[in-house]
C-alpha cells in the first residue's frame, strides 16, 4: 500500500524531472519575445519583432516550406509502410517475425547521423543524386517506426472476435474493414502521422538552419518558438489520441456491419 510519504515523493520527482525537461524550452521561448538582442534575465522588454523579421526573412521561408513538404512527404509514405509492416506482423506468424520487427524498430534508436551517414554512402554508391526526395526517404526511415508502433499497439489491443462476429454475420471483407477495423484504427493512424509530422518537421527545419542559413540569435529564438508549438501541439492531440481504444464505436460498427450485410439498413 502507498504511503502518504511515497505519493508525495513520486509527486516532487515527477516535478523535478518535467521540471528539468521544460525549464529550458520555456526559457527560449521567453527570450523570443525579448526586446533585446542580449539574451539576459529577467527580458529587458515585451516585443514581437523578431517574429516578424523572421516571416519576412527568405531563407527562413523556404527552410519553412522545405520542412513541410518534406514531413508531408515521409508522413504520407509512414503511413502506408508502417501499417502495411504492423498489419503483417500482427496477422502472420513466420520464421524470423521477431527478427523483422527488430530492423523495424532499429532506426529509431540509431542516431541520427549514424542513419544520414549510412545513407549518404548508399545514395553515392547508386549515383542518386542528392535532393528533397532524399530527406524524404532519410526520414521515412524513423517515421515508419512511429505509425508502426502506434498500430499495431492498437492491434494487439482490438478483439479478433469483432472481425470474426462481423464476417460470421456475412459482413464481406469491405464492409469488415469500413465498420470494424477501420474505427478501430483510424484514431492510431492520425496518431502516428502527427507524430510522425512532428518529429519529421522538427529535425528539417533545425538541419536546414545549422547547414547555412544565417540569422540572428533573436530570429532564431523565434524559429524556436514555432518550432515547439509545431512540435508540442501534433504530440499532445496524438496522446489524447492513443488513449482511445475504440472500443465503444467498434461496437456500434459491428452492428452496422451486420445490418448492412443483410440487408436491414443502419441500427
């Protein structure tokens, strides 16, 4: 049984270590506004200059556009690749299925310049010429991972029995994905591309800054600023996301399924 003393001590860690995580995000963010060039606290003044030398400066449009295209891009092709390989491991049993999932999930904790240095070599050794479609498919690498943890962790959460009961009551395979498996994935889908988004968006923009772009360290603070609300927001919507199961609309759906399968219209 917890102690009053344990609940109290978890609480003051779990402080501590947000605490650590946020401070300086929140620091930076703070300086965003700063009236001054000289990054000091308390700021010297409240201004929102910088983000409108920031909007105006073209370097920072296009490393702007670059990011959203291209996490766009690795969002589309992480989505279709990471289903694909979670509905397979999930459905299939076969020599080396745990082996598979391991190379699977292996970009994501590789660092990343090991994985851009890999494939770099790669591109050279093909003749592939350098590109957008080359981020692309460098960031693909880590985005399939997230859709493919998201789905088929709501895979393994689903019933079997619901495909089963839905095709027993003669429900044909479009009416079993539209009525079953697609509500009960649709929320772990749009999960794992936000997530997907996010992490993609956030590691363009900042390589594109570090490999040329000049700009002052105001305007970059501002950049920053973006940055995180482009990165905290898709985050926050993908774990309200991944908290719903689907459970109640899956139940619905199999009565539709069934419904529509014989003929009886919606229930």
């Amino acid at each position: 049984m917890e102690t009053r003393g344990t609940r109290i001590g978890l609480g003051v860690a779990t402080v501590a270590v947000i605490a650590f995580l946020w401070l300086p995000l929140l620091l930076i963010m703070a300086y965003a506004f700063n009236s001054s060039t000289i990054q000091s606290w308390p700021i010297s003044g409240f201004t929102l200059h910088w983000f409108r030398e920031a909007w105006h400066d073209p370097e920072v449009r296009r490393s702007v556009e670059l990011s959203l295209k291209v996490g766009l891009a690795a969002t589309a092709i992480a989505l279709v690749l990471g289903t694909a390989a979670a509905a397979a491991i999930y459905r299939f049993r076969f020599f080396g299925r745990e082996a598979v999932s391991f190379l699977l999930l292996l970009p994501i904790a590789l660092p990343g310049i090991i994985t851009g240095m890999a494939l770099n070599s790669f591109f050279n050794f093909g003749g592939v010429q350098l590109s957008m479609w080359t981020i692309v498919a460098g960031h693909a690498t880590f985005c399939v991972v997230i859709v493919y943890n998201n789905v088929l962790a709501r895979l393994r959460r689903s019933s079997p029995s619901l495909i089963e009961a839905s095709m027993d009551l003669g429900a044909d395979g479009w009416q079993t994905f539209r009525w079953v498996i697609w509500p009960a994935l649709s929320t772990a889908l749009v999960a794992g591309g936000l997530l997907a988004f996010a992490l993609s968006f956030d590691e363009v923009i900042v390589t594109t800054f570090t490999a040329g772009a000049q700009t002052t360290l105001p305007i970059v603070n501002a950049i920053v600023f973006v940055v995180i609300l482009a990165t905290v927001i898709p985050v926050t919507i993908a774990q309200r996301l991944t908290g719903d199961t689907g459970v109640l609309r899956r139940g619905a759906a199999a009565s539709k399924a069934a419904a529509a399968a014989t003929g009886g219209g919606a229930v």
